[in-house]
C-alpha cells in the first residue's frame, strides 16, 4: 500500500504541481524502499519521462535501460510506439544505448 502511496504523491508533484526534483526522489522511494513492487516498473518509467520533461535524456535513458533490463516483459515494453514513440522493444534499447555514445 505504501508504495502506491509513494507513487501517487510522485505523480502529484510532476504533474500538478511541477516539482520534478520532489517528483523523481518519490519514485526513486518506491525504487529503494519496495523492490519487490508492482509499481517499480512505473517508477523507472516516470523517472525517464521527468528526466525527459526537464530536457535531461541522458538520464531519462539510464531509467529506460533498468527499466528494460530488469523488466524486460513490462506492459509499457509491450507498445513502445504508444509508450516511447518508437516500433520496438529493440529499438528502445538501440535508442537508449545511442545517447551513450
């Protein structure tokens, strides 16, 4: 339960509130205090989209490969035209590997 809670207030502080700092340390909270959570793919997946709300991609990739990584069969892995804008899975990881470069 907590970790939804967790979750929740960090959606409330990126999407209504605009406080991506507050916003990234919540779900980095989900992350660390919960791992074994259904919501610790959300969280990698909500940090990727702040970093990429506060023009920061190469951190907004780092979230996007754990989330790959140790989550490879996600719903969000799934569509990644909806999720990511990309045609697949292997592109994303091609994408995300490329800002590394």
């Amino acid at each position: 339960l907590l970790d939804h809670i967790r979750d929740e207030i960090g959606e409330v502080f990126r999407g209504a509130l605009k406080e991506y700092p507050a916003s990234l340390e919540e779900f980095k909270k989900v992350i660390n205090r919960y791992p074994k959570s259904r919501k610790v793919p959300d969280a990698y997946y909500k940090r990727g989209l702040t970093y990429l709300r506060i023009k920061d991609p190469r951190r907004a990739a780092l979230e996007f490969e754990k989330l790959i990584e140790n989550h490879p069969k996600h719903d969000y892995l799934k569509k990644p035209k909806k999720n990511f804008g990309l045609s697949t899975g292997l592109e994303l990881k091609k994408q995300t590997t490329l800002l590394f470069l």
